[in-house]
C-alpha cells in the first residue's frame, strides 16, 4: 500500500493560515468561490490540477510543498503584505529527499478532481521540481470546465498507455504510447482523456525558483 499524507487542504489551509489570508482572499486570488475553498480545506472536496496550481501560485507555495508541508523546526520568512494580505510569502522549497530510489509501494499519491492521480516518483530538497507518474481516468482533465490553466516553470511528458488530448493555446494534439510533449508553462493549457483505457505517462514540472504572486 501507498503511504498515507496528509490530505491536500490541510497543507493549503497551513499555508493560508501562516500568511494570514482569509478564506475569502485566497477564493478571489484564484478565481473560485470561498465555499469550495473551505470544501478543500476540510477534505469534502479535492482541487482540480488546474485549481491547484492557481492555489499554489496565490499563496506563493510549490506544489513540492503541497506534498510534504511545512518543515516542524522552519522559520516562515515575513509576510509581504498587499490588497486583503493576497501577496503571500514564498515558503521553504526544501521539503524532505524522496528517493534514491522510489518502489512502486512506496510512491506519495495525490487524488486530485476530474478523475486525476498524481504518483511523486522522487524528489531533491531545494529544488521545484515536480517529478510524476501522471494518471487521467477516462473522462479525466486538468480542469473541471473548459478553461485553460497556466503557472510559471516548464513542462516535460512522456504518455506510457492510452491516449491525451493535449491543448496548447488555439492547438489541439492527440497523444499516443510513446509520444512526448514539451512547452513552458505560462503556455495556457489543458489535458484531457477522451478514451476509454486510462492515459498514464511520467510528466517532469520545473516550477520557477522565484514563485510568482498575484
């Protein structure tokens, strides 16, 4: 069995906490109503690939961070203040070594909505570097609706098995087995599974080192 984390809201609502940013606040800098960030916050519901990283992003955080959470013994640098105390400090990137190597019964998952799983299949500490086994159900997308996400960094995808549907911009690329993608980040993008078998590949995210506040 993979180890248990945990869930996905606790980190964020430590990290909103620590910065001193309302529920509110934080809603607004991402663009979804305080409800379903309250509902991810207390585990009733997960965020979508597209909504965490807009999580991330607002709070000045790296999905890393998500994972592992704060550091018992870290020292939060000063909040940067702005409009409601929505520019929030850039916490640690450290987190702990996950690795050298990583067995298949001890990968760190993360369930996320619309169908997506996310397996860390390593990581270093100091760096922002999000190194995953990537899962999309059939159905599966990086976000709930038809918009487009975008977040600082690159990002690199191997597809294993099954078929994505990649947008980049006004482009539209169907991926098979052993197809790759690349392209930065701040590209608006989305992915999607339109069959019937799940879509799995290895996806290597590069996150800035400078976390971009809104």
């Amino acid at each position: 069995m993979t180890p248990a984390l945990p869930p996905v809201g606790e980190r964020i609502r430590e990290a909103r906490l620590r910065d001193g940013i309302s529920l509110r606040g934080l809603a607004r800098a991402v663009g979804v109503s305080a409800s379903l960030i309250s509902q991810i916050e207390t585990g009733k519901s997960r965020p979508s690939v597209s909504t965490l990283y807009a999580i991330t992003k607002a709070l000045g955080i790296s999905v890393e961070d998500v994972f592992d959470g704060p550091e018992p013994d870290a020292v939060p640098a000063p909040p940067r203040v702005g409009p409601d105390r929505v520019v929030a400090t850039a916490v640690q990137a450290a987190g702990h070594r996950v690795g050298p190597v990583v067995r298949p019964a001890g990968r760190d998952v993360l369930q996320l909505d619309s169908g997506v799983t996310w397996e860390r299949l390593g990581h270093l500490p100091g760096t922002r570097v999000d190194f995953l086994l990537v899962t999309y159900a059939p159905g599966g997308s990086s976000s709930s609706g038809d918009l487009l996400m975008r977040h600082s960094g690159a990002e690199y995808g191997y597809l294993i098995e099954g078929e994505l549907t990649v947008t980049l911009g006004f482009e539209e690329y169907r991926l098979g087995p052993g197809d790759a993608v690349s392209f930065p980040s701040t590209t608006p993008h989305r992915y999607r599974n339109d069959g019937v078998v799940p879509a799995v590949g290895i996806w290597y995210v590069h996150e800035d080192d400078e976390p971009t506040v809104k």
